[in-house]
C-alpha cells in the first residue's frame, strides 16, 4: 500500500455493518445458504448452477441480488430480505457490546452505517449490540434504491444500487452531507474500500489485508483505528480560537476542523479506550 505524504481532515464516518461494526462467522454463513435456498425455491435456478452464479453475480454486481436483476429476475426485494435476513436468529448471534459503544462513542464525528444491507436488519443487529443511538443515520438498500428513483436513474426496480459502484459511494456521501475528501470509509471488503477510494475517500480494509487493495490503510479491526488515526479522536478547536488564529471571516467550515491524520499508515493493533461523549447532531438520511 503505497504511503501518502499529505494530511487531511475528517469530518465524517461511515462505517460498514456486517464482518466490519461486528464479527459473527456464523452470520454470513446463513445468510449464503439462504441466499442460495431463495434461488433454487423461489427462482427455480438448477441446484447446479446456483453456486457458481453467486459467485458470478457478487463479484461481478456487488451482490448477489443486484446480479439476478441485471439478468432478467424478477425480484420481490421485501420477500428476498425477509427470507435472507428476516430468519437469522439475531438474539443468540448478537449480544451487546459495551467496548464497541464506548469506542464510538469516543470518535467526535458524525457517524453513520452503509451497508448493502436492508433497513430491519441494520436496525435490528445496532439495537442488539446497544449502539444505534450513535448514528446519525443509517445508509442502505432501501435508502441508495429510492434516491435513484427520485433521481431517475433505477426504473421498475433496475438497476440495484450496491456498493462498491460509484453510483452507491456518490449517494452515500449525498445522504451524508459530506465531502469525499474529508470522509473515512471503513469495511471488510476490498472491492468496496477501493470503491470509496474511486471516488475520493479515505479508504479503511477492516479485519484482512491485501496487496491489492486500493485503500489508504489496513487495520485488523475498527478498535485498530485508535494507533492508527489518532486525530479521528483529537478535540476540534472552538470557532471562537479559530477567528483568534484565521480571522473574524473564517469559513464557515472551520467550525469542522479536526487536526489531520496522516494517509498511508498501517497498524497491527490498538485497544479502544473510553472518552468523553462525542457532540452529535441529527441527521437523518433522506433519500433526496
């Protein structure tokens, strides 16, 4: 991973839910033997195609979904996440995580999950682990999917918006208010950091490392972040010190600023550690 010599200044997450916000092996697990039950029960998709096409369709569309649309399925989204996600026995996979509170807790940005994920099962898995209440929004199908209506780009449920297309990263930072240049992008998936690194983003590969990952830092977990970036915890400046040093016309966005965090970094661990609570404003994530 090739080093950046220059800083920047976050001023927004996003996070990643599933293998990223959480670990849980048995999750992925169900959800591919459901996905591939969907297939051959309610496609009709020969047992001895099903494999090779889920493979095919995820790393050709982003998802497995988003691939069965692009050729000719026709898919009721509401039943696809009820039978793929709605059946997880979320109570006994997901406990609650009082570390992972604390430590966003701890981050004094504006946080928000984007995932490819459905609304119910966002909520459902941040409840469990007692952190939705940290996030200003929650960026997911339903929410990239209705925007491209509104903007005229998805017509009769096509195409599925998903990362790590550009159209998804581009629509999530639009969700976010936010500026690619100035937003840290964490998951587990290395097509999807080298797409939000496309597009401008500070780009985290969260629990795996990879030679080939177009991304801006690597890092066992998201508690890694603390060695890593240490000025994603850095207290901003009050406005006020900011016209002492800039002036009286300072811009607007000053009252944003967050000491820099060096580009290209690596780190190989890092224990999270409580802090003051972050200042949060409400944002909720329109679809517009």
């Amino acid at each position: 991973m090739a080093a950046h010599s220059h800083s920047f200044y976050p001023t927004c997450l996003l996070l990643d839910l599933d293998d990223t916000l959480y670990q849980v092996e048995e999750i992925p697990d169900i959800v591919r033997r459901n996905i591939q039950g969907y297939m051959r029960t309610k496609l009709d998709i020969p047992e001895d195609q099903i494999a090779s096409l889920c493979l095919e369709y995820y790393t050709k569309y982003g998802t497995t979904m988003a691939g069965l649309v692009a050729n000719g399925y026709t898919i009721d989204f509401d039943d696809w996440h009820a039978e793929v996600h709605g059946t997880l026995p979320y109570s006994r996979l997901l406990k609650r995580d009082d570390r992972m509170r604390e430590f966003l807790q701890s981050i004094p940005l504006p946080k928000y999950i984007f995932t490819n994920a459905d609304q119910k099962h966002a909520d459902t898995c941040l409840e469990l682990m007692g952190v939705a209440d940290l996030f200003q929004g929650i960026i997911c199908f339903e929410s990239l999917m209705e925007t491209g209506r509104k903007l005229g780009v998805v017509k009769d449920n096509k195409p599925v918006i998903c990362k790590p297309t550009q159209q998804a990263m581009e629509l999530a930072l639009k969700a976010a208010g936010a500026e690619a240049a100035t937003t840290v992008f964490c998951d587990d998936s290395t097509r999807n950091v080298s797409g939000g690194h496309a597009v401008g983003m500070f780009s985290v590969l969260v629990g795996r490392t990879s030679k080939d990952c177009d991304c801006d830092l690597q890092v066992p977990s998201l508690f890694a972040l603390r060695e890593a970036m240490p000025g994603l915890w850095a207290v901003p400046p009050s406005t006020e010190h900011l016209e002492a040093v800039r002036g009286a016309d300072a811009d607007e966005e000053d009252a944003l600023y967050v000491p820099p965090v060096a580009r290209g970094q690596g780190v190989s661990g890092g224990p999270a550690e409580s802090a003051a609570d972050c200042r949060r404003r409400e944002v909720k994530v329109a679809a517009a």
